[in-house]
C-alpha cells in the first residue's frame, strides 16, 4: 500500500474530462505555444546566424579591399614613385586625369622620392584627359628637375597612351608589348536602311543647318564628313607634334609612324619609341639605383570600388569602351 497523500479533491475513478471540462483547450493552448515559442527560437537562431555570415562577408570584403590600397606612401626611407595609369583614358573611368595629376603631384611633393615611373597599361582614350596629363608631366619636370621620370608600358601603350608616355624622360617597355596607334578615330553607327526595312521614320528638328550632325539615321552629309574629317586630322597633328617634341632625335624618320600602326616592344626600341626594354622593378633597381617601389596611385573608397566590381559603373565603362561620339587616341 501506498504512503503517497492523494489529493483529496480528485477522485482518482474520474475520468480527466470530469476532473477539467476545458482540459482539451488548455492542451491545445500549450501545444500552440509550445509550437510559437519553438518558432520563435528558430527564427533568433535564423537570424543570428545571418547576422553572423553578414559580418564574415564584410569583414572579407573589408581585408580584401583594403589589401589592396599601397600604404607604401607613409615611407620615410628613399624610394621610386610610381603612377599607374591602366585602362581607358577617360573622364569617367579611374585612367582619368584629375586622378593621375593628383598622383604625380603626390609623388613629386614626396621628399624622399627620386624618380617617379608611370606605369601604363592603356588603350588609350580621350585626348583632352591624355593631354593634360602629358602637360602636367612636363610641367612637373621642369618644378622638379632632379627627379626623372619613366614611362613604362607593361601589356599595351597605345595611342592616348603612348601621348602621355611621350612627356617622360625615357620609355621603357617588355619585348612583346604593344607601342604605337599614333592617330586618332571616331566611332559611329549608321542605321538609313534599317529605317527604311522596318518602315520607321526619323523625326528631327533643328535649329541650325548642321546641328544633326552625325546623326547615325540619316544619309552622311559629305560636308558634315569633311569637317569632321578635318577635325580629326587636328587632333592628329598636335598628337605627332606632341610625340616629336616628346621623343626629339631618338625616333626614325619613318612616317609609318604616325600612321596609327601598333609595335613590338622590340620594334619600338628600333623606331625610337622607346629607350629600352625593362620592367618597374628592372628600372628602379637598375636605372634609378633604388629599389623599393611605393605606388602613388590614388585609390578610390572603398565601397565605391565594391559598387563598380558589382556593376553599377558598368554603363560609364560602355560608354568609354566604345567610345561613340568622341574623338578617341585609340
């Protein structure tokens, strides 16, 4: 027999459903909270772990970014500038002048800096952006005449490239990189029969016999043709003044070229295009004397360079490929 006290108010022969007539709804009641608070812990849980994944993935990003910004600037030991000047000359991409001429003036300001290198790896571009630079160069080599300068052309120096290249002391290029496209080009489309084929008309106002002009919709005006066409032979003439009065008595007196005609590194050591061939590291350790490199390469924000990775500068970078419209040193 048990010695366990009962409580004297159950009946222990009833049935639950006497005992409690609503024990069905408070089971239910506690199952449905049972099943809200289990809920409620997946859903911290959920959350936690997307709070945690969020803060790896900028934390990544953020070392992974910041890995490459140069703090080489904050040396206080002798070295070699440099510049780098990659992709488009344009105002729209990172290759734009406002951004190289701060740069350059950067590392000329710098005391312990005794040569500067311009790194170029370009395409080429807009003249007006290559020619500030090339001025720039110039102006700041005369500021400071015991500081050289070297351009050194690593995959491609063309045409707006090559423009700003000229303004160094001397060029130094690999054996297989490509020299040259010393002209100049503009870009368009013409779409007369496509209008004609899908039976669309083209309506155009303007005020002023020419203000169409180029436009890719109707036939080409030979006048509107010959202006431009004198246009662009221009820009062509002040870019091969700019390449003699840059290169003097070291290029060939061969009219090739200025004919828009891309080299061999080695071909271009032939034609006076360039003094030598050598990488950066080559010229500041063999030719400066100076080995340690600190690049001076303003960097963009951080999280700007992230939204261009992610595309939102991939319009801009259209519109500079193609250049459509303008006036290109391509």
């Amino acid at each position: 027999m048990s010695d366990e006290k009962q409580d004297p108010t159950i009946n222990p022969g009833e049935s639950p459903k006497r005992r409690d007539p609503h024990w069905e709804r408070d089971l239910l009641n506690r199952i449905a909270f049972a099943s809200i608070n289990e809920q409620r812990r997946a859903r911290r849980w959920n959350v936690f772990f997307k709070l945690l994944l969020a803060i790896y993935l900028f934390s990544f990003l953020a070392i992974y970014l910041n890995a490459e910004i140069d703090t080489g600037k904050l040396s206080e030991e002798p070295h070699t500038a440099m510049v780098d000047v990659f992709g488009v000359i344009s105002a729209e991409t990172d290759a734009n002048a406002e951004t190289i001429i701060e740069g350059l003036r950067d590392a000329f300001e710098d005391e312990n800096t005794k040569a500067v290198i311009v790194r170029l790896d370009s395409p080429g571009g807009a003249p007006v952006q290559a020619g500030m630079i090339n001025d720039e160069i110039k102006r700041l080599r005369e500021t400071y005449p015991e500081i050289p300068v070297y351009a050194v052309i690593e995959d491609m120096c063309a045409s707006g490239g090559y423009y700003i290249a000229a303004a160094a002391d001397k060029v130094y290029a690999d054996k297989a990189s490509i020299v040259g496209s010393i002209g100049v080009r503009m870009d368009g489309f013409g779409f007369v029969d496509t209008m004609e084929k899908i039976g669309a008309e083209r309506r155009l106002m303007t005020a002023g016999g020419h203000k169409g002009l180029l436009d890719p919709f109707l036939p080409v005006d030979e006048v509107e043709k010959s202006h431009i066409q004198s246009l662009l032979d221009d820009i062509h003439r002040q870019f091969i003044e700019v390449v003699k009065a840059g290169r003097g008595e070291r290029l060939k007196d061969d009219e090739r070229l200025y004919s828009g005609l891309i080299w061999t590194g080695e071909q271009a050591l032939e034609l006076g295009l360039v003094d030598g061939l050598g990488s950066a590291d080559y010229v500041a350790r063999e030719i400066v004397g100076v080995e340690d490199i600190v690049n001076f390469t303003p960097q963009p924000d951080a999280w700007e360079r992230l939204a261009d990775r992610l595309g939102a500068g991939a319009a801009a970078h259209f519109l500079a490929e193609f250049g459509i419209g303008k006036p290109q040193l391509r």
